[in-house]
C-alpha cells in the first residue's frame, strides 16, 4: 500500500491533477453544503428530532471526507514545492525566482493545509458520534473543530492581506508607468515580429540612403533633393513605427494593472470571508461548550461561505472560459513572436490549430483538469519579453534602445528584476539577451502576470 501511495504521488502532475479533480465536490462541500447542513442541524437539535440530526451526520461525514482528501493533497503539493524550492533557491537567473518566492510562502501554506486536515479529523469524528445517536456530540471535538477553523483562516487572512499591500502598490507603479510618454495606445495591426521586421528594413533603408546623402556633392542638384526627400519619408516611418511598439508596450502596461485590480479583488474577497470564518470558529467553540446556542454560528458559517464562494465561481469561470477561446479561437492568442526553438530557422513556422467546434469547445470548458498552453497572460508576455530582450534575441533584433529601456522598466515594476534574480544589473541585462534563456524568461514574466 505504502509503495502503491508512493506510486500515485510520485510526480506533482499526479496530485495537482488529483486535487484539481477534487477542487470541484470540495467547493460544493464547504461552501453549499456545510453552511446548509448546519442550520438543519441546529434546527432538528432544538426540536429533538434524532432521524435530522443524524441524516446531517452522514452528509457532514461524506463532505468532510471530501475536504479532507482535498486538504491532504494541498499538504502533499506544498510540501513537495517546499522541497523543490529548497534544492533550487540559491540559483541565479528566471527560474531561480519562483523557488526563493515559495520559500517564502509555502511553509505558511503547508501550515494552512495541516489545520485544515486538524480540522477535518475532528469534525468527521464528531459527526460520527451524532451519527452513532449522541445528538449533541462530543464538545471537545466541536472546540477542537472550530480551534482548526480559527488557525487556517487566520493565516490565510494574513496571506491574503500582505499579497493585498503588495498589489496595491504594485498597481501604483505601473500606474506611473503608464501616464508616461508611452501612456497613449494606438491601433496596431498585425502581428508584433511583422513590426520589428518592418522596422528593420526601415532602418536599413534610412541607412543606405544617409550614405548616399553624404555623397551628395558629386550628384546632381536633382539626385541629392531625390535621396533628401528619401530620407525624411524613411524617418517618418522609423518614428511610426517607434510608436506602433510604444503603444504595445502601453497596451501590456494595461493588461498588467488589469490583472493586479483582479488579484485584489480576488483577495478582498477571501479577506472578507475568512475573516467571518474566523468569528464562526469562535462562535462554533462557544457553542460546543454550551456557552451560545441558536443559529449564530451556521449564519456566520453561511456568511463565510457566500464571500468564499464568490473567488472559486470566478476562478473556474474564468479558467473554463479560457480553455473555450484556446479551442475554439485559437488564433485570437497565437504567439506574436517566433518561439525559441523557431529563433534562427529558415523552416515555416508551425501551423496554426483547427478552430474547435462550438459543441467541441464547450467540453473544454468542463476539462477542469487541462491547463491553456497558450493563453491570453502567455501571449502579452511574449510581447513583453520581445521588446525587453537584448539585440541577439532574434524576436528582440529589431527593437529600439528606448522602447527596450521602457519594457525592462515593466519588467522591473513586474518583480522581474535583477534583484529578484539575484543578479547585478549587468548580469540580468546579458541573460535577457541570452537567445537560450527565451523559454525562462518567457514562462517567468507569465508568471508574473499572474492575477493567482
């Protein structure tokens, strides 16, 4: 059995997918059914009513079995995170980021998780009394229950009220940022490597044809007004295009500020909730030791619940609908620059998917498992990376200094500096122009985006 656990765990992919699965029927458990469950049973225990009181305790039993194998997998992931960050923490470059940043985290999160499997334990045991004719249950077991509820949701409010600090003042630099000069946004049409392109020839027009104005004294009057004229058209169009790419650069800075504004609502709206939870375990030791009685605390449950419910409806409608636009419009996303491992190739790039059916597309919705390889988050980071990268990036050749010095400023704003990388800025500047390190860095400023 031990080998057989070993085996089913022996890979994250595994447990994430398995608790993802599970995410589903443990929102309906917690947020549904447990507030529901508890005001039924505080009604039947008023009134006597033995059959209510124990059909209560084996819904409690089965949901709490539900949140208990939910909460067992989050003590797994985190504690397999916690030993991946631990090995890659003293790195240096894009992916050494993520493992200083769940050193951080994680042990709050594995304590979070612990509490939550504490807490499950207790209250199957105690529906398991009810169950077994003793109504009232055992009070050691109800304090306990609510204890574990005031410990998790305590460290959760205080996660989320840090992450809250800490977008907000995000969201006040890329503000900054954006009432800059490359504030103002623009229609551009076609895609950001067709830009560069563009700009490219531009450039090497407007250099042949200064060299051919410094020529002039041995053309004609005629000739040199022709390479004149040439030349003030060409840098027109080198400025055109120098906007174009600012107002790429202010469209992510927009994108960006949404994402921080979505974060913390998200985040409020666990504050909020638990918060509450927090007032309800208080109330649910008050009531296990006979000190409260009546609907307080299933109402201040309830409450929790309603604040609670609203992220995971958000989270899975958002993540639902982003598996649909990925099938079903494929190329709205597509990458805008040629992946790393198209840098340098004279093949065609790779075929763009078939557009999935509507009825097709609607099955992705529901593939709660499934992650979008290609999303809207991927596809203005692979902008964003595009503008910052150094001149031997081949989806960055083409970029102007000041439009670069822009977009590494975002990145900066974006905690994807140097110092989050632990580099100096030399360093960090020479790895964003290191054509190998496309894929980290492209995957690392996804990351950043992120409104998780």
């Amino acid at each position: 059995m031990a080998g057989r656990i070993r085996q089913i765990f022996a890979t994250s992919s595994k447990s994430d997918k398995a608790k993802k699965i599970l995410d589903q029927p443990d929102t309906v458990a917690n947020r549904f059914n447990a507030p529901t469950e508890g005001g039924v049973r505080t009604q039947a225990q008023s009134t006597g009513d033995t059959g209510q009181v124990q059909a209560t305790a084996i819904v409690t039993q089965v949901d709490t079995a539900i949140n208990a194998v939910t909460d067992v997998l989050g003590v797994v992931n985190d504690a397999r995170a916690l030993h991946t960050a631990r090995k890659g923490r003293k790195g240096v470059g894009p992916e050494s980021h993520k493992p200083r940043k769940d050193m951080r985290g994680k042990p709050l999160g594995l304590a979070q998780n612990v509490g939550m499997v504490g807490g499950d334990a207790t209250g199957m045991a105690n529906a398991a009394v009810r169950n077994a004719g003793q109504l009232g249950g055992v009070a050691a077991l109800g304090e306990a229950t609510g204890a574990f509820s005031m410990f998790y949701s305590t460290v959760i409010a205080a996660r989320d009220s840090t992450v809250i600090w800490k977008t907000y003042n995000k969201n006040r630099a890329l503000k900054g940022l954006a009432e800059g000069p490359s504030g103002e946004t623009s229609g551009n049409e076609g895609r950001l490597q067709d830009v560069r392109d563009r700009l490219g020839e531009v450039q090497q027009q407007t250099a042949r044809a200064g060299a051919a104005r410094e020529q002039g004294d041995d053309q004609s009057d005629v000739v040199a007004a022709e390479v004149s004229t040439a030349a003030a058209e060409l840098g027109e169009g080198v400025l055109d295009l120098n906007q174009q790419l600012h107002a790429e650069l202010a469209q992510i800075i927009q994108y960006a500020r949404h994402k921080q504004h979505t974060k913390m609502g998200k985040r409020i709206a666990s504050l909020g909730g638990n918060t509450v939870r927090t007032a309800g375990g208080g109330l649910a030791i008050a009531a296990a030791a006979g000190a409260i009685a009546g609907p307080a605390a299933p109402a201040v449950a309830g409450t929790a619940a309603a604040l609670l419910v609203s992220g995971a409806l958000y989270k899975g409608a958002r993540a639902g609908s982003n598996r649909y636009v990925a099938a079903r419009h494929p190329d709205r996303w597509a990458r805008p620059t040629p992946a790393q491992a198209e840098a340098g190739t004279d093949g065609p790039e790779a075929a763009a998917p078939e557009p999935a059916a509507r009825r097709d597309a609607l099955k992705e919705f529901f593939k709660v498992t499934k992650s979008v390889q290609q999303g809207e988050r991927h596809f203005m980071a692979q902008k964003l990376y595009a503008l910052a990268a150094g001149p031997d990036v081949p989806a960055s050749r083409n970029a102007p200094d000041g439009v670069r010095d822009s977009a590494r400023a975002l990145l900066e704003v974006l905690k994807a500096g140097p110092t989050q990388h632990k580099q100096s800025p030399e360093e960090w500047a020479a790895s964003l122009n290191d054509p190998a390190q496309q894929s980290a860095w492209e995957k690392e400023i996804t990351n950043q985006l992120s409104s998780a």
